[in-house]
C-alpha cells in the first residue's frame, strides 16, 4: 500500500497560495469597516474639490 505524504498545514497552504495568487479577499467587508476619507463613497476630485472651499463660505 502507498504511503500518503504528510498533508501541509492549513496556514502553510494559505501562505503558499497567497503569495503565488495574491490575496482575494479582504479580511474585512465594507459594511465592517469605519471608512474615513476619500474611501467614503467620495471620488478623489470631490475630495480635493471640498478641500478647496473656503472657510467664510461654510464647509
């Protein structure tokens, strides 16, 4: 009968398959995280574009 080789750590085999195939999935959702900054729903142009008001006209 064959001998079965010794089966790779589940961590090992992650690591293995991250580094060749980049990482898929974020370890968070979107709806888990606390989005500050230009990653909340802004572009980066309405970012700089509200940046720009000056501070007499509100903000």
């Amino acid at each position: 009968m064959p001998e079965e080789p010794e089966r790779e750590p589940e961590w090992k085999r992650r690591r293995r398959l991250a580094a060749i195939f980049g990482e898929t999935l974020p370890d968070t959702t979107s709806d888990e995280r606390d989005d500050v900054g230009p990653s909340s729903g802004d572009s980066a142009s309405d970012t700089w574009l509200k940046a720009q008001v000056p501070p007499h006209h509100g903000g």
